[in-house]
C-alpha cells in the first residue's frame, strides 16, 4: 500500500521579476509525497496563480482526493486530474521517484551521470532599461549565446532599442535573441511590430497575441517574417482532437512547452507527436517549479534528444530554493552526481 501526503510551499524571489502580468515576489507549489515500503517518491504540483487553468478554488481539494485515492493505478489519477496539469505532472514524478533506485533520478542518462549538459537560453525579466541592460551584460557575461528577452512592459521602441544594442555588438551568429511578448501585442499592430524585430534577426518570438485567437494567429503565422512559438496557446486545451485542431488551424513554427502547464509528460508529449505532423519544432521551459520539477523536466528534457537551447535556467531566481546537483554553467544547465540534494518537507 502506498500512503501520500501533499504539501505547499512558498518560494519567494531574490528580486521581485517583472512579467506582463505583473510583478511576481512569490510563487506558490506543491508537493506530493509517496511512501511505500521504506521507499519514498516526491513530485511537484508548478500551480501557477493567473496562468494555470487549474488555478481555481478547490485545488487543494483535488490534491486531497489524489492522496486519498493514491492506490487506483496511476492512469485513472491521470484520468480524474485531467482539469488539473499541474497535480498531473506532480503525480507523474511521484511515482517515477517512488519507483526509482534514487528518488531524484526519474530519467538516468548521461546528463543525470554529469556526462553531458543541456543548452539553455539566459531569461531577460521585464524592468527598466537600465535593470534590463544590466541583465544582458550579466547573462553575456555568464556564457550564454541564447538570450530571452521578455517584452511588453516597458513601451516598444525602448525594446527595440535595447534588442538593437545586442546586436550592434553581436552577430546572430554569435548570439540568438528569442524575444517573448507573453500575448502583449494586438492582431492589428502584431505583424508591424514583427517586421521590425525581424530587421534585428531574432530568432523568434513566443505569443505575440494573446491566446485564445486562433484565426488570427493563424493569419500571423502564414504572413510573419519571423518564427512564432505558440506558449500560453497550449494552455488549457485537454482532448487530444482538440490539441490537433490548434496546430493544424494555426500552423506555428514552434511549440513551447511548460509540463506544469501543459499535462506533465505525458501532456507534453502528445503536444510533441501533433505539432511535428505540421512540421512545428518544440523546445521546453520550466514555469518557476522549485529544483524538484526543475529536476525532472531537465532530466526529462535530455532524453527527448531536442538539439535547441531550452528554457530551463529558473532554479537560481530563488532564496529559499531546495539544495540540488542542478547548476548553471556557461549557458547551460549541468548536473553534478557529487552534490547532494537538500529537500525536507517538514
């Protein structure tokens, strides 16, 4: 018999980080722990208040259920939590983790064995033009040669401006710029703004419209200069019909997917199978899980073979983040089997 408790904990940033949505100082999760036989098995619920669809009222109530319930197979915990992406993912990593040799080695690979590291973007935060200048120095300074530009806070022509600076000191050669407007601009000044940031040779742009828009996204897609990475777009969409119908109306260059966000891995993966039918490539990124999702998704991330820089370097952003092997090196994430993992839930 398996026993399950849920937790939450509060993870609270070094410094407040801008978004379109705001200013974020905290980030709520959750955990789910499994016990069995002496063995135990951990995994994080990523609920993220105003992005996740399952950020509504009962939540704490379906984690309840889920551990109450913990000993149906795992596939109707998946089933009964379909609503629910994020206590999805959690289940997911708790019973990889309970299952395996050490609970915090879900995928063994040679990234796990500290063999081979993941490339990753450095993520701009919204702020002023000086804190933002500040922040690509800094990333350049730290080996990245893929830089993620949040946009949309601060008024464009200051964006474009900052873009401009990287670029008249690095060649998209030398440095990739993805820039992401987090559905900051509108379908009638969208394809303007896009023929500007392709003249700067980004490498794409992550949801110029907010989601939900499918014609015009559509229409964006088929005209644009630039790739367009559908995020948020994926949000909320369960049935597997209904996932192919997105891809197949919009027709994006990429999908991004966050697995807290999406259904976990298996979610994700489904998301994965769709897009390639249509020729739309994928790469993953971390919604700000604390080093036990981080964990998982980058293990995860490594044995899908993906060849471009992910969107995994969020563990630092916190003070009061669980110890772990997980570290960023000259603009990729590494894993380091010598450091031990500090995470007590008690």
């Amino acid at each position: 018999m398996i026993t399950a408790t849920y937790h939450k904990h509060i993870l609270n940033f070094k410094q407040a980080s801008g978004t379109s949505r705001g200013v974020l100082k905290t980030k709520e999760t959750w955990f789910i722990k499994l016990s069995k036989d002496n063995k135990q098995g951990f995994g994080e619920c990523g609920l993220f208040r105003g992005l996740s669809v399952d950020d509504i009222p009962n939540y704490e109530e379906k984690l309840k259920w889920v551990c109450q319930n913990i000993n149906v197979s795992l596939a109707v915990l998946l089933a009964e939590t379909i609503h629910y992406p994020s206590i999805q993912f959690g289940l997911e990593q708790a019973f990889l983790s309970l299952g395996a040799k050490n609970p915090f080695e879900l995928f063994p690979s040679d990234f796990t064995e500290g063999k081979q590291n993941i490339s990753i973007n450095g993520l701009i935060w919204m702020g002023d033009k000086s804190f933002m200048q500040q922040q690509i120095k800094d990333k350049l300074q730290q080996g990245f040669s893929t830089i993620k530009m949040k946009i949309g806070a601060i008024d464009f022509d200051t964006e474009i401006n900052l873009l401009k600076s990287i670029r008249k000191e690095f060649s998209s050669k030398e440095i990739t710029l993805r820039v992401d407007a987090n559905g900051g601009f509108t379908p009638e000044n969208a394809l303007g703004k896009l023929n500007q940031l392709a003249e700067l040779e980004i490498h794409s742009i992550e949801q110029p419209i907010k989601q939900g828009q499918w014609q015009e996204m559509a229409a964006l897609c088929e005209n644009t200069p630039l790739p367009i990475a559908l995020d948020e777009e994926l949000i909320g969409i369960f049935p597997s019909e209904e996932k192919e119908k997105c891809i197949q109306t919009i027709q994006p260059q990429y999908i991004i997917l966050k697995p807290s966000l999406v259904g976990g891995f298996k979610g994700s993966e489904e998301w994965i199978s769709i897009a390639k039918k249509y020729n739309a490539d994928n790469w993953i990124t971390s919604a700000l899980e604390s080093n036990i999702g981080l964990n998982a998704i980058a293990q995860w991330t490594y044995v899908l073979n993906t060849k471009l820089p992910q969107g995994l370097g969020t563990g630092s952003l916190f003070t009061n983040n669980f110890e772990s092997p997980l570290e960023v090196l000259n603009g990729s994430l590494a894993y380091d089997p010598l450091k031990k993992w500090q995470f007590n839930l008690d």
